[in-house]
C-alpha cells in the first residue's frame, strides 16, 4: 500500500514537471509574433493628429498600464503575475515596429495579452492609443 502511494505520487511530480517545461517551451517558441502583411503595411491615418486632450495618453493609463506599466516599461503590478515577460515599449524593439503591427497585435491580442478589438471601437482613439506608445519610446 504504502509503494502504491509513493508511485502515484512520483507520476504526479514528474508529469508536472514536464507540464510546466511544455508550457515554458511553448511561450518561448511565440516569440515570433507574425502580423499579416495587410497590417504591417497599414497607414496610421492619425498620424500627424495632436493629441490635445490626451485620449492616448487617458487609454493607456486605463487599459494597459496594470500590466504594461505607467511608463511602459513592462513593470505593470500585473506584470509579475504574468508567465511571460512583457516588452519594454519604450525599447527598439517596439520602437522599430510598425504602426499597423502595433495596432494589429493590440486589437487582437495573444496570450495572456487581452484582444482590445471590442473594448476599444473608436478608430480615432486606437491610432491615439498608438501614438501615444511612440512618446513612451521618446
Ligand atoms: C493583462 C495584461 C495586459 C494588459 C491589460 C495589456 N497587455 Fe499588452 N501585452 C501583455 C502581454 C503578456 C504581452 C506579450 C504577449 C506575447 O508576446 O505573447 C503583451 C504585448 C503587447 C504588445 C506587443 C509587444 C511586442 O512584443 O511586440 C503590444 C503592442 C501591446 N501589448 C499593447 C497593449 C496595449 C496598447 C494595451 C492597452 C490597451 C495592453 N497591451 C494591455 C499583457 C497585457
């Protein structure tokens, strides 16, 4: 009787210690984001708009900052909960990245970053959201 625990509760570590090595594998094999091209290529029509009243500014605060950060940095209080690793927005990374990628993965999500497509409807305040993350890389 007392093998039979042990041998179950052998099994029950191993298969989680492989569970939470697939899982890791996983995240790390997204690294590799893809954006359909009809996305990369996309025109930021508010691109030269002034942000007088800060919508951008407002909706990040909002929004993503619990687990973006305040200043964008991947340091949100959310962010340690998180089992990847948030980018820094204000790094190259993101920077070198195009309006319409940003956009694209912001609308539709992934992981554990939520799809703000339904949240999010007015198109003016989505590209002001995005020109807002180009002042956090400033
Ligand atoms: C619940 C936490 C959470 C919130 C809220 C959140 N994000 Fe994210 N975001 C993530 C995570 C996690 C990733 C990385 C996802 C991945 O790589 O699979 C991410 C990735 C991104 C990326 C892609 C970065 C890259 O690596 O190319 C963009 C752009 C982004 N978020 C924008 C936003 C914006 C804009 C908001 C607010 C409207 C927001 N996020 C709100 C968790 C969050």
């Amino acid at each position: 009787m007392k093998n039979k625990i042990l041998i179950v509760t052998l099994l029950a570590c191993i298969s989680f210690v492989c569970l939470s090595w697939t899982t890791k594998f996983q995240a790390e094999q997204d690294s590799n984001w893809e954006v359909p091209e009809a996305y990369t290529t996309m025109k930021n029509p508010y691109a030269n708009t002034i942000d007088t009243e800060n919508v951008g500014r407002a909706l990040f605060l909002k929004h993503c900052k619990l687990c973006h950060g305040q200043y964008g940095k991947g340091d949100g209080i959310m962010a340690e909960n998180l089992d990847i690793e948030i980018a820094d927005f204000t790094k190259a990374t993101i920077q070198a990245q195009t309006d319409g990628s940003l956009y694209y993965k912001f609308l539709f999500g992934r992981n554990e970053m939520p799809a703000f497509k339904a949240k999010i409807k007015n198109e003016e305040d989505r590209w002001l959201l995005i020109n807002y993350l180009r002042k956090l890389g400033e």
